[in-house]
C-alpha cells in the first residue's frame, strides 16, 4: 500500500497520475486539511505535522510514503529520511516530489533557464534550486513565490479574470528572464496549468508535474525491489482528511472530478 500525504487537497492532483501510471497498488490518501495551508509556515512547524502524518500513514500498513506536498518536501523531507526514519523506522522510505521534477529540467541539455513557482515555503527554501545545481550546475535558475494561488484556487475563482492577472503578475519576472522551462512546484498549481501555458507562451515548457512524479514513482519501484509494494487485486483508495470530510469529498469531485468514496475524518 502506497500512502500519499498533503497539506490538503491539492495532492490529488498526483494521486490522479499515480492511478493512472501506476494503477496496480491501494493507496491512503491524507490530506491535512485543518492545518492547511503549509506554505507561509514554518520550517520547526512543518516538520511536526509531516512527521505526524508519516506516524498515520505507517501505521495504517503503507510500505511506502510519498509526500506529494512542496511544501513539505522541501522543508521536512530531508530531516524526515536522514533523521526520523533511520531512528523509528530502519528499512522504510519516504519519497518526495522534488527528486522527479529536477532529474526531468536536468536531462535535456539544452536547457539553460529554469523558472519555479511555489508556496513561500518552498521558494524560501531554495530546495529545487539546489538540487537542479547539483545535476547542473550552469543551470540559471529564476524563482517566484505565489502565495495568492492556493486561496485563489481553493475558492474556485479558477477562471476569475482576477486570478488571470495575479497570475501574470506573478509569471511577468520569469517570463522576463526568458526562461525556457518552468516547473510548477506546488500541488494546486496544475489545476492552472492550461492558463499558465496561455500566459507563458509556447517558447517556455510548462511541465506537467503530476505527470512527471508518477512517472519518477514508477522508476522507483522498478529500481528498489527491496521497497516493492504488494500490488492490488483490486485498486482502492481510502480517503482520510484532518478537517470536513463532507466539504474534501466536493472539493475532490469539483477540482479534479474525483469520487471519494470513503473518507474518514481523523485527528493526528
Ligand atoms: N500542498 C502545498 C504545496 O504543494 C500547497 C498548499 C499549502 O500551502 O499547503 O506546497
């Protein structure tokens, strides 16, 4: 069983492409809801409640977790596997969503100008910056934090003329650069993705981070043996939400035509 844990809701817009790309296995989705969002807090503070959400989803039976937020995969997950694991669970893993995102902008040589958008968190956390530098070190890269989207989104006002031209404030710095790629390192964020393409025209590559993970996860499995999850007989997902169950359950179907079929509300 594969546990998947975010802030909140936007996770599902990776749980989405896990079904697809790997639609063998049952997963435990955890979105922490009544604490979201995660991006304008701190790092002492994310760590806590990711560290909280590993406890959950090991003791439910997951053999691995992945940590679909940005936010906390650039704030927690580096002391969650170098520090927590080996302590209180020697042999088992935790992945994030940086890892896949930064090998995809690495490979093709040809890129030179890289643009992220993220929460606060993760822009201020310089994660993906690092990690692109280490893979490439000539990369140029050109950051912006976009705290408005995730309220925005989380509205519904998606197709607002509003959020358009926030949204183009927000892409005119690195659209300026002129960077040739752009990563779209927050879980809400892909539910924009065809008004970022529009903004970012087609000389910039918008990348489908979803997509992208799924892909990384996949490859992971592959190459791990020791980490094999037990595939399925039959694909179930079971839902759990730290706040409304009732509220999750119409913001999965509204934003990503998800039906949540069982869901529990639980406290962590
Ligand atoms: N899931 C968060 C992320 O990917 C976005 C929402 C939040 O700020 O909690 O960074």
């Amino acid at each position: 069983m594969i546990g998947i844990f975010d802030s909140g809701l936007g996770g599902l817009t990776v749980l989405k492409n896990f079904l697809k790309a790997l639609p063998d296995y049952n997963y435990i989705y955890l979105g922490d809801s009544a604490r979201a969002p995660y991006g304008g807090r701190s790092q002492d503070t994310i760590y806590c409640y990711t560290k909280e959400a590993v406890d959950f989803l090991f003791a439910r039976g997951c053999e691995l977790i992945i940590i679909a937020c940005n936010s906390a995969s650039s704030q927690a997950l580096r002391k969650i596997q170098q520090e927590y694991l080996p302590q209180k669970y020697p042999g088992k893993n935790v992945l994030g969503v940086i890892r896949p995102l930064v090998e995809k902008v690495a490979e093709d040589k040809n890129i030179k100008r890289v643009g992220i958008i993220g929460t606060r968190a993760t822009i201020e956390s310089n994660a993906y910056k690092t990690e692109l530098k280490k893979l490439n070190p000539d990369l140029e890269i050109f950051q912006k934090s976009a705290p408005l989207l995730v309220p925005l989104i989380e509205e519904g006002w998606n197709r607002r003329p509003e959020t358009k031209s926030i949204l183009k404030k927000y892409l005119r710095p690195l659209k300026s650069k002129q960077i040739e790629i752009l990563i779209l390192a927050c879980t809400h964020y892909p539910i924009l993705f065809k008004e970022i393409k529009k903004i970012m025209t087609k000389r910039c590559r918008v990348l489908d981070s979803g997509e992208i993970i799924a892909r990384g996860l996949k490859n992971y499995l592959a190459r791990h043996p020791e980490y094999r999850v037990s595939p399925a007989q039959n694909t179930c997902v079971n839902f759990f939400t730290t706040d409304d169950a009732e509220r999750f359950r119409v913001m999965a179907k509204k934003f990503l035509n998800i039906d949540v079929e069982k869901i529990t509300k639980v406290c962590l």
